[in-house]
C-alpha cells in the first residue's frame, strides 16, 4: 500500500548570501524563528513561520555567483497558498508598501497569483485556487 502524501514539509534553496536572504524573506513574510546550521562547506538558516510554514536557505562555498534561472532543471518557483482573491491582493499591498518588485495580479483559469522574486531571482508566488 502507498502511504498517502499530506503536503511539503519544507523546502531549501541555494543562495549566494544567507543572511541577506533570511532577512528578504522575514520582511516580508514577517518574523520567524530561525535555526542556524554549518558544515564544513555550506551555512544554512532554517526559518519557522507562526503557520508552520519552512524556508531553508542555504550558501554553499562553492555556489557560482549566478542568478536563479527557474528554465534549467530544478525548481521553478515557491507557492504560497492563500485563503482567497482578497488575500492575495493583500500580499500586493504589503509588497508595494515593502518596496519589493513584483508582478501583477493574475487572474487565470484556475486561481488568482502574484509573484516577486528574492534577491537571487527566485520567484516567491502567492496563490489562491478558484472552487
């Protein structure tokens, strides 16, 4: 028998600068708590949201100074769920008051989005699906 999947417990990103990343993400998701991690090559800070919510952002000393291309193979973005259309208009909001670039609000067949990106170019998107 297959175990049934419940959700993404975390998910970890390469980055060239952590603590400029964790300080991106806490702006605008707001404050975590963050958990500190080192290896002989690499730093991580594991940051834990109210909601349960885990980003990982890890700087390797090897990472080449490139920004994200969501075309290679890998990740092509994060989604972060919200309850509704008004929510995500919202996240607009709080973007444009943070000064972060982002995109508009996408209304598509199945949801409502907007997206931004962190420093190293990897889009953040902030979705509701339709019903």
């Amino acid at each position: 028998m297959t175990p049934e999947p419940r959700s993404v417990h975390h998910v970890t990103l390469t980055v060239t600068d952590a603590a400029r990343s964790a300080d991106w993400y806490q702006s605008l998701l707001g404050p975590a708590s963050v958990v500190e991690r080192r290896g002989e090559t690499w730093h991580r800070l594991r940051m834990q949201w109210p909601s349960g919510l885990v980003i990982g952002v890890t700087q390797h000393q090897s990472v080449a100074p490139m920004r994200f291309d969501e075309t290679r193979v890998g990740l092509d973005h994060i989604g972060i769920a919200c309850a509704s259309e008004d929510e995500v208009a919202a996240w607009v909001t709080h973007m444009d008051a943070l000064g972060i670039e982002h995109g508009p609000l996408e209304d598509v067949p199945y949801g409502w989005a907007v997206t931004a990106r962190d420093p190293d170019a990897i889009p953040i998107e902030f979705f509701c699906s339709k019903p």
